[in-house]
C-alpha cells in the first residue's frame, strides 16, 4: 500500500461518503498516536460531507480530525455525519432527554411540586425546539398530563 507516501493515493474509505477532499492541504498524521487495529490513518485531508440532519454541506477539517484521532482517542475509522450545529443540538437533546426519563415518574405524580411540573414542561419544549421530528406521543400526552394539573390547581397549596 502506497498511502503512507503518497496523499494522492490515500485509500478513501477513510473518507466515506464525503463529497470533496482537498488534497493539496494534508497534513501528515502522527500515527503512533491513534488508536488502529491495523490501517492507521496517514493523512488528515480537509473534507466535505452532507449533514444527515440538516443536509448542508460541512467541511471536516484536517485540524478537527488530528484533534480526534490524536487528542480524543477516537477510533480510526470514525466520521461525522453531522454538522457541528446539528451535533450540538444533538448533544443537548440527548441530555435532556435523559433529564426528561429521570424525572418524568415524579414530575406526573399529583402531589410533586408545580415548581417541578414546570421545569419539565421546559425541558419538553427545549426537546421539541431542538427536534427534527416531531415529538413522541408518549411525550406529548404527558405534556398535556402536566398542563392540565397545572391549569387545574392553585400551585401553592
Ligand atoms: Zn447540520
């Protein structure tokens, strides 16, 4: 294999489903620090995907990937498939969900503070504004299920 010495010939499967790659930049890669079973990564090439999320176009950049395949410990054959934005948002929608599955038992139970009602009403409307799709409708039924105690009682007993 050839890839080693010549970028121009660096096997792409590196670089699955990326629509360009600018090869006159690459940076040679410090394999010693990857973590590889058996085809380290040579090169870090500036590359083009498609965001799965929001189907803009987005450049995987020689930096970031040294910073994960060098830095982070990712493993070698790792590539995004989401633009920053989308996997910030992604982030955040997944902590709080998990905010949600945690205290959603508590928050419907109708003697749990109004205090507590609300805030998981917020974390649901954050998870709806973050969301692609629209909510489950376990989600929504409870979304409901939380307004109508609300409407429903004077919060400070
Ligand atoms: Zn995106």
């Amino acid at each position: 294999m050839t890839g080693d010495i010549d970028v121009k010939q660096y096997p792409e499967h590196f670089f699955y489903g990326a629509i360009r790659l600018d090869l006159s930049s690459a940076k040679k890669a410090n394999i010693s620090r990857q973590n590889f079973t058996v085809v380290p990564r040579h090169w870090y090439i500036d590359a083009w995907f498609i965001c799965k999320e929001c189907n803009e176009e987005f450049c995987w950049s020689k930096e970031v990937q040294r910073f994960w395949f060098e830095e982070a410990g990712t493993y070698v054959w790792a590539h995004p498939s989401l633009c920053r934005d989308c996997w910030l948002k992604h982030q955040e929608r997944k902590q709080l969900r998990k905010q949600y599955d945690s205290l959603i038992g508590k928050a419907l139970e109708s003697d749990s503070p109004a205090v507590l009602k609300q805030e998981m009403l917020g974390t649901i409307n954050r998870i709806e504004e973050l969301s692609t799709k629209s909510l489950p409708e376990q989600i929504m039924q409870n979304r409901r299920a939380l307004t109508n105690q609300l409407n429903g009682r004077n919060p400070i007993q």
